[in-house]
C-alpha cells in the first residue's frame, strides 16, 4: 500500500509531534497534528510550511489516523485519550513515544519518573486502550534524531515493544525508512526497561550539554 493512502493521527503538538508530522510527510504520508488548540500560533506556523498538513482537535486526529503517534507529555496522555474519544483507537496501530516523567527537575541529570519498576506508562496506556495495538517507539532519543539520523558508526537501534506482531512489523517499517536499525524486545511489559532509556539519554544532555546521540545494539 502507498503510504499517501496511510493516515497518520498525532496526539500532541509540541516539538516531538512536529518533528514526527514532518517525517510522516516527507515519507508521503498524511497527518493530522492533534491539539486542544489547533489555532495556536506555534503549530498554524508549522503548519504553514506544509501545506498538506492537516490541525485537528484530539478527536478529530485520531478519527482520521489509521495510525496513532502518541506524542504528547506523559503526566497528559491519559486525559488526551478521554478526549480524544477511546473508540478512536480501537483496532489500530499506536505509537507510543512518550516517557513517564514526572512535573519535577532532574537530580544529577536523573528525571524522575511517576512509574515504578514494576509498571510502565506504556502498560497503563495499553490497559486503558484494551483494543489498540500499542508499539514502543521514538522515546529514547532526541527529536534531533528522529528522521534519517546519520552517525558513522551506522545505524541507531530503536528499542520497540508491545502486544501486537502486526502492529511492531508496521513500526518496523516505518523505522527503516526512517533510518534506523530495531529491536524488539518483546511483549509490552519490557517498556518496563526501554521507558527508563530516556532517562539514561537525558544524562548526558543534563551534565555535560550533549544532546545529539542515540543508542545501538551489539550482536555478536
């Protein structure tokens, strides 16, 4: 299927679904940024530079989305999805890009997350949402990197997740095309250790100002 017949509904708009939007675009896909204020002057901006580009409200984007890029602050999404309307996302592909960080500052470049180790937002997310197909994605580097990230080393690894085979192999995709190298570590409960890699990320950006790296996996 060509992806300009693809629909892609974002929950969010702030950098991360910006970035994410312009991908999607770049790849020939439509999008739809979803916002409680579509009108606001940061994304009619954005927007303008891309005249395909569609603004919607949380239930408009995710009406329109045959895929679901959750790109909004952690401490959020659970009441974006309410308004978003629940029934929106049932049976589709979600990709789940936030991290649970909590309203408080880092400590020694250390955020604080509001999960506990034995839960993740992405878990949460998943039980709210019992009939989408949640993939953990894009949540352990920076926006910087998202879209055809070039290191000499070669290709970053994206750490994914989640319940659904269909639905990793769709993100699978979509990462490839994006640049990267995946890792799929399983069933949703691994968000449990890929949610925690953003924070690990974040240290260096905290302490010593360097903010352009990722990670990648060695197999021997």
């Amino acid at each position: 299927m060509s992806t300009a017949n693809i629909n892609i509904g974002i929950i969010g708009s702030g950098i991360v679904a910006r970035v994410l939007g312009t991908a999607f675009l770049l790849e020939g896909y439509q999008v739809m940024v979803g916002s409680r204020t579509p009108d606001k002057a940061e994304l009619v901006k954005w927007q303008g530079n891309k005249l395909e580009a569609k603004l919607g409200t949380f239930a408009e984007a995710t009406a329109f989305g045959n895929i679901i890029v959750l790109a909004i602050k952690g401490t959020a999404i659970m009441e974006a999805i309410q308004q978003a309307g629940k029934e929106n996302f049932a049976g589709k592909t979600i990709i789940d890009a936030t991290n649970p960080i909590a309203d408080a500052p880092p400590v020694n470049g250390v955020l604080p997350y509001f999960t506990g180790p034995g839960d993740s937002l992405m878990e949460q997310v998943q039980r709210l949402l019992p009939d989408a197909h949640l993939v953990k994605a894009f949540n352990s580097v920076g926006n910087a990197q998202f879209y055809k990230p070039a290191y000499a080393q070669g290709k970053p690894t994206m750490f994914i997740c989640g319940n659904n085979e269909n639905a990793k192999q769709t993100v699978t995709n979509i990462l490839y095309a994006f640049g990267w190298e995946t890792a799929d570590m399983g069933t949703a409960e691994a968000a449990r250790a890929i949610e925690p890699l953003a924070m690990l990320w974040c240290i260096l950006g905290f302490t010593k100002n360097q903010w352009g790296h990722a990670f990648k996996l060695l197999i021997p």
